[in-house]
C-alpha cells in the first residue's frame, strides 16, 4: 500500500469512526475490523431538541395542567434578601448563606428541571446586588454548579452537613450585614471539602409514585447474578426500623444518598439549604446572626389571603407540583448501534443496579398512575468504594454508599457523578470501580466495571452509544 492510498484508508477508517459515534451508522466487516483498533469514545452530548422540560402530553386534568405552569414559574423566580421594594422582579427570603438565587440556575440543562448548566450561574451571582463574596476555588465558570460539604468538623467529629458558599454581605438589600464566608482554600487543602451537583428532576413524580414493595421487589430480583457480580444495594429509610417512634420506616428515593421521601420535603430542604429562604418545612434560618435577620420567618408560606387558588399554596408545594407533573426525558430513536449497546448494558451486568423499568402504583394523578418508569435505576444504595466515597451519612446511607443515578435523560447531561467531577461518560464509568492503594477494594460495580473493560472497542462504543441516546 502507497502512503497516499494508507492515508486515504486511514482517514477513511476515522471518518467512518467519526460517523458511527455521533449517529451509529452501519459499516461492512471490514471497516468494523479496523474501527476496533481503535479507543471507544463518549460520544459527547446529544444534539437535537432537548426532548425534556415540559409537562406530561395526557393524563393531566387542565387544573392539574395550570398548576404544572404556576409551579414552574416559581420555580424560575429570582431571589433577593428583602423582594420587590430594592430589586425588581423578585420575592423576598434569599440567605443569609446561600448557594444561588434561584432553582432554575441549578436546575437547567438541557433545559428547566435539569441539571448543571454548561455556564456555571454560581460565578456571577457571588458579587451580584454589590455583594463581596470571593469565589471559592472551586466553583469555575465552565465547571458544575455545586454545594460544597465538609467531611468532619474542626475538632475531627463528623460534619457532612452543607457549607453554602455565599453570604448576603454587602449586597445593597442587606444593609448591616456583615458574614464571613467559610474558609473553603482551608478545606480544600486539608482535603475536608467534597462536593454535590444538583440532581435532574425530570420524570420526578413517576418516581415519587413507585410503591415501596415494587422498589424492595426489585433489590432481591436476580439475586444469584447480583451475588455472582458482588452486588447487594439496600434502601434507603426515614428509620432504621420500620415504625420506630417518630418514624414510618418507609422507603427514601430522592437525592444523591435516597435521603428525602418525598418532593414537598426535597423541595423545603433545598429551597432553605441552596437559597436560605425558610419555609413550613423549615421554618428557622440557618444563620441567626441579628444584623442578618431581615424578614419575619418562615419567609415563604400559605397565603391564606389569595383569591386565585393556585397562589393559596407555598412555594415549596408549587415547585413539588412542578416536578411531580415534569414529564421523563425524550430518549433518542433507535439506531442499530443503540440496539446493540442496549443489549451489552444488560450482558455485562450494569442493568443489575440500573433496572431499565419499574412501575407506578394507584396514583391519583391518571398521568403517575400504572405506568412504565424507564429510569434506570433501582432506586437502591451500593457501596461504590474509596474512590467516590465522600465520607458523608444522610439517612442509613454511609459514606461509601449512593443511590444508583437514574440514567434518562444522560445523553443531555454535561457534568456527571456526584461531584461533576467529569464530563467524559467513560471516565465516569471506570471511576464506579473502587480503586486504593494499588489495588481494587470494595466497590460493588466492580465486577461490572471488569466486564465492560474486556468488551472489544465496537463493543464499548456501541455501549457508551446506548447511553447518550437516553
């Protein structure tokens, strides 16, 4: 073969390459024999339409419809310390520590409902209103939105609660106020700090209306295979026991760990975590401090006072109906390699902790009720070993264990794990295997993790393509 004809083959063969991983065409033999030499690839994110961020098309009533609309409204509110009298356009509540100004700049990619934008919101908002925040050393303008979490208090006791990054100090609503913000270039130094990105909520009610027994049903399915590959995984409770004092000891499903039962309580944890506006759930603010105590607590509640029955209820039970109502992600239509790595995602196991499917019970929202799930995801908490352990318990969830990610809408995602700490779908694969000291250790994606490694390269892409068109 001439240099000129082994170029033109070559970049023929990297072409086709090319091709097959951002559409999955079909190649001969031949070429699929030479595509196999080569590495397998994240295929990037999905183009198109964003197939997400809208309510569902039927089984919603029209008053159910215009409570979807409502709640996403307030979902995209802007917040300022004191509302409308010193910044327009805005309610009143947010800090004094916060994390951002709204739940829609965390939750927007691809589109509202989402997750981490490529633009990180977090950057402009630390000196927003004449605030005088420093930006932590981690928070970058193309990098996740993210809360940081300290490991361990400084006399070494168990911390794990969130340290919000921002404070109120100096914005021109906060008049007298004067916090200091965390000493996080500490923390980062000492290795103290780990980090969350903000989960996506689409589909969110389908999930809230998954029985417990379905969710348990589903863990002791297969359970020769999962012991075979090393798996366990184990639910998440509001108890240790089912119906301890004060307890129902029902199943937990939302968040990084399952640690919150329901939307209402996700939505009234982070609405006072990730902007400080305290709510009926959470009712007291996080920081006291008197010269930051500006508004009569809680902040956000009933207004009883409404003529309009969708402004009856508080914030935290609009944006609940807003993601109860969030239709699931658009996958992409079948190809022939998304077929084939459909097929590879369940002969190499990673469909034993992200179950294609589970089932809703009797909701009474027609729209939430017996329907198909196709989450990818057991809901379920498995030990993923040192390598993404961040040594934070919430709930019976250790700090070695998280709640297996649901996988829709993964094609549309830019950041991924926990912390975001890549945007590259295969390093976010090898990093499920528990790696320390050399040598593998605990992790129960593991075995998992071997099988996929030993696919062929055609293989492995045919995979990482199924994965991109969820």
């Amino acid at each position: 073969m001439t240099p000129r004809s082994y170029i033109m083959r070559f970049g023929g063969i990297v072409l086709s390459v090319a091709a097959f991983v951002v559409i999955g065409t079909s190649f001969s033999d031949d070429v699929w024999s030479q595509i196999a030499r080569l590495a397998a690839r994240d295929p990037g994110v999905r183009s198109g339409p964003a197939g997400a961020g809208g309510a569902f098309e039927s089984g919603l009533t029209a008053n159910e419809g215009r409570a979807f609309v409502n709640g996403r409204e307030q979902f995209e509110e802007v917040q300022s310390v004191q509302g409308e009298q010193l910044v327009s356009d805005t309610e009143l509540g947010l800090g004094p520590r916060f994390n951002l100004d709204s739940c829609a700049g965390c939750h927007a990619q691809p589109e509202i409902g989402g997750t981490s934008p490529a633009i990180n919101p977090q950057v402009e908002v630390a000196k927003k209103e004449g605030a005088s925040n420093d930006l932590p050393p981690f928070i970058k303008r193309d990098g996740p939105v993210r809360e940081a979490r300290f490991k361990h208090n400084p006399d070494g006791t168990a911390d794990g609660g969130v340290h919000a990054l921002f404070t109120i100090t100096g914005r021109r609503d906060a008049s007298g106020c004067s916090l200091q913000q965390p000493d996080f270039r500490t923390a980062v130094a000492r290795q103290n700090v780990v980090f969350r990105i903000p989960t996506p909520l689409f589909g969110a009610g389908l999930i809230e209306a998954i029985d417990d027994d379905t969710m348990l049903a589903n863990m002791h399915a297969h359970s020769a295979t999962k012991q075979s590959l090393g798996i366990r995984g184990r639910a998440n409770r509001i108890s240790g026991q089912p119906n301890t004092s004060g307890n129902d000891g029902t199943v937990t499903r939302f968040g990084w760990k399952a640690q919150n039962k329901s939307l209402e309580i996700f939505s009234g944890e982070a609405y006072n975590v990730e902007q400080g506006i305290t709510n009926e759930l959470f009712p007291q603010e996080r920081d006291e401090t008197p010269t930051c105590y500006f508004n009569a607590t809680p902040e956000n509640r009933t207004n009883f006072d409404a003529t309009d029955p969708l402004e009856v209820p508080s914030d935290v039970v609009r944006f609940a109906v807003f993601m109860r109502f969030l239709a699931p992600p658009t996958p992409a239509p079948d190809t022939d390699t998304i077929v084939r790595g459909r097929k590879l995602f369940g002969d190499v196991g990673c469909a034993m902790c992200h179950t294609p499917t589970l089932h809703t019970g009797k909701s009474p929202v027609e729209a939430l009720r017996d329907k198909d799930v196709n989450l990818y995801s057991d809901l379920a908490l498995h030990n993923m070993g040192p390598g993404l352990a961040d040594d934070v318990s919430q709930g019976n969830a250790s700090g070695d264990e998280f709640r297996t990610a649901p996988l829709w809408g993964l094609g549309k995602r830019i950041f991924f794990l926990h912390d975001g700490r890549t945007k590259d779908l295969l390093e976010a694969i090898h990093a499920h295997a528990g790696f320390g000291g050399g040598q593998y250790v605990p992790s129960e994606a593991n075995q998992v993790v071997g099988q996929f490694n030993r696919l062929n390269e055609i293989e492995k892409q045919h995979l990482l393509n199924f994965l991109r068109s969820l």
